[in-house]
C-alpha cells in the first residue's frame, strides 16, 4: 500500500524525500520495479526503495 503513489512517479517528476528536507527538491530518474532513483539538488543521485520511503511529489516549485 505504502508504494502506491511512489508507482505513479515518472522520470522528470519532481520530489521531496520525507525525512531528509535538506536534500532539496529531486527530479525523478527512474522507477524501475519500486527502486527510484532521484536526483536531488543537494546530495545527487540516490536510489530509493519505494517500498520503504513515501516520496512527497512537488508540484509547486
């Protein structure tokens, strides 16, 4: 359940990741089988586990 709206993520979306807001906003790089990787403005690339973090989309920026 908790991978729900981390599915619907698309490269090119932009998002937060919940727990470390100093990171900065990220873009979407891939979403392959609920391992996201993200780049964000303030630590780079990361690979998400999709199943384990809720990533906050941003649609504000």
């Amino acid at each position: 359940m908790s991978d729900d709206l981390n599915a619907m993520l698309e490269p090119g979306m932009l998002v937060r990741h919940p727990n470390r807001a100093e990171w900065g906003t990220g873009q979407v790089q891939s979403n392959i089988n609920g391992k996201i990787t993200v780049n964000f403005e303030q630590e780079g690339k990361v690979v998400i586990n999709g199943s384990r973090i809720q990533l906050v989309p941003v649609f504000d920026k």
